[in-house]
C-alpha cells in the first residue's frame, strides 16, 4: 500500500482512465487502494528477461528492493520465466523456456534487457548459446508487448560503451530501431524506478510518459540537483573544496568537487535508496551523472562542470537535459543532449 501511494503520487496512476476505470464501484478508495485494487485486479504479467554486457547490478539492486520486494512481485504480479541470473535452470532447459513465453505469450509478455548489446565482430562479443546478443534482442522484441531498457548499459550502452568500445556496444534503442522501448537508465536502475514502471504497465496496458530519451517522466522529470538537500548550500554559494574539509563536514554542496546532479535526471533525491534512506549526494559524494548518455567519458568524475554558477536555479532548474552545462573543450561535448 505504501509504493502504491507512492507510485501515485509520483506517477498519477490514479488518474489515468484504466485505474479509473475501477474507480464506480470502489469510488470511495483512497488513490493507494484504487492503485492497489487495479494491480490486484491483473493477472500476472509474463516477462523475460535478458542478460547481455552489464555488471549485473540492476538486477541485484531490484533483488534488494523492499516496496515492493522482487519477491513480491515474482510471486504475486509478474511470472519471470526467464532470467539468466536468477533461474535455476541453465543451458537448453533455460532456452526451451524463454522460447516457450516468446510462442506461448507473443505479444503479451515484455521483455526487459539489462546490459548493452554488441554489434561488433559478427556477433562474436557477449554470444550466448553460440547466438549474438543483439540477434537474441531482435527475436525476443519482436513478440514482446512492451521493452524496458532497465539500466544505463541497457538505455544508453553504459560502460561497455565507453571509449574505446572494443564490443561496439549500443543502447537497445540502437538495435531495436522501433519499437516500444522505454528507457529507465541509472547505474544501477534505481529499483523502485524500474518496479513502479512495471506496476504502471501492469495497472494501464501502457508504458509511461517519457521525455526525449524515453524515460519516464514521472523519474526522470526533475534534475539530481531540483531536490537535492545540498541544494541551499548551491544557491547561498557555500561550496565543499576537498572531501574532507570544513565545507564537506557542513553538507556544503558538492559542485565543485565534480557533481553532476544540475545536468542529470533521475529521482534519486526524491525515491533515494537503501529503501528512501538516502542517496549519493546525501551520502557525501558527488553525482557522477550516471543516468546520461555517455556519462564514463565524461571529463573526470570529480571535475567541475564549467557551468556558470551566477544564477544557478535560472540555469539548470526544469531545464532539459544538458540545459546549463557548458563543456569544456574536448570529447565529453558530443555526448551533451545526445544519446550514448
Ligand atoms: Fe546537490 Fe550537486 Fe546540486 Fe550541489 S550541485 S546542490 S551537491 S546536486
Ligand atoms: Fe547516479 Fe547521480 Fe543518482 S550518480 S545514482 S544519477 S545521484
């Protein structure tokens, strides 16, 4: 009940016509309960899925997601069928059943992908069952319903995709051309992002808005920097200059020591992790950006963006991504506003 008045009060999902749908005999319920209601309503969603070049830490920040837990949802909303990780069987039998939900449930299941596809050496990189990847991506997206990019490696190519490349990685978005694909991109997928876009699909029949990279809107609306509890540090000009100075000890903001929060989007400051108990830049460190394309070739982790600081709100606040960066010279600019 909790994450689905969560779930409400950032996503809507009350409002839209599907949940309202629900809404004359249960009139009287609370938007929680009406979002509940309609999930409970479902029945479970068939999903696969794939497993190609990513550190596999998508899939275990979900697995420690408490609302709702993956457990949860395996058990009681979705039926992963198949999942290289975390199914027990392996070779053939793990074939036979992802082949099994693509005949027996096309155009029902979706399929969600975590880590980049390769398209270099003929499909040589990241073959599994002496298959490319990227081949594997094809089939499975061709009967699938709806396609989540779960992760930075999945949405945008991520750090197989960083210089020099040597797998020619892409995003899915760029082996699937078409196609429904929303992209939940962070480094890891923040789990409550990637549930409650799940949650959304199952309640509607439909995936979420998304903002010119496919991402959600709901998530991915707001800058780091928009809710940042560092944030009043950044306008009154009150900045940390080392890790360990005066400044750091005070939650000074951390712009200076290479925070990325004022040019990337995604709700950590709002959702935060560890079950909402904070987030990186709570925590003491600088964004690193990983939610945008391209974010390992940026310049330095720890590097100063050369974004103007007189006017900060005026310069990055509901802005579009990239608004208020300003590059410095080199290869970072050509991943500004563009996709990984
Ligand atoms: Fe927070 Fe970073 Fe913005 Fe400073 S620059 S307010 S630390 S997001
Ligand atoms: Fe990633 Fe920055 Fe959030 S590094 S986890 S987008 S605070």
């Amino acid at each position: 009940m909790k994450f689905c008045g969560a779930l409400s009060g950032m996503m809507g999902l009350e409002f839209l016509p599907p949940v309202r749908a629900l809404a004359g005999p249960a009139a009287s319920l609370r938007p929680a309960e009406l979002v509940a209601e309609a999930l409970a309503s479902k029945p479970l969603l068939p999903i696969i899925w794939l497993h190609l070049q990513g550190c596999g830490g998508c899939t275990e920040a979900l697995s420690r997601s408490k609302s709702p837990g993956l457990a949860d949802l395996v058990l009681d909303k979705i039926a992963l069928n198949y999942h290289e990780t975390l199914m027990a069987a392996a070779g053939s039998r793990a074939a036979e059943a992802m082949r099994a939900v693509m005949e027996n449930e096309k155009g029902k299941y979706v399929l969600i992908v975590e880590g980049s596809p390769s398209s270099g050496a003929g499909g040589a990189f990241c073959a599994i069952g002496g298959r490319s990847g990227a081949d594997i991506l094809r089939e499975a997206a061709s009967g699938a319903a709806a396609i989540i990019a779960a992760g930075s490696c999945a949405a945008f190519g991520g750090l197989p995709k960083a210089d020099p490349n040597p797998t020619a990685a892409l995003g899915v978005g760029g082996i699937l051309l078409d196609g429904p694909v929303v992209n939940i991109s962070g480094c890891p997928a923040i789990p409550e992002v990637t549930a409650g876009t799940i949650v959304h699909y199952l309640v509607t029949g439909e995936l979420p808005k998304t903002d010119g990279l496919k991402r959600p809107l709901a998530f991915y609306g707001h800058a780091v920097h928009d809710h940042c509890p560092r944030r009043p540090f950044y306008d009154a000009g009150k900045f940390a200059m080392a890790f360990d100075d005066a400044g750091a000890r005070a939650g000074h903001c951390l712009y200076k020591l290479g925070c990325k929060g004022p040019t990337t989007y995604n709700a950590c400051s709002l959702v935060k992790w560890g079950e909402g108990l904070s987030s990186p830049v709570q925590s003491g460190h600088p964004c690193l950006g990983c939610s945008e394309p391209g974010f390992w070739d940026w310049e330095g982790f720890y590097r100063c963006q050369s974004a103007p600081l007189e006017g900060p709100a005026a310069a990055v606040s509901g802005g579009a991504p990239g608004a208020g960066f300003v590059p410095e010279a080199g290869p970072a600019s050509e991943f500004l506003g563009g996709r990984g």
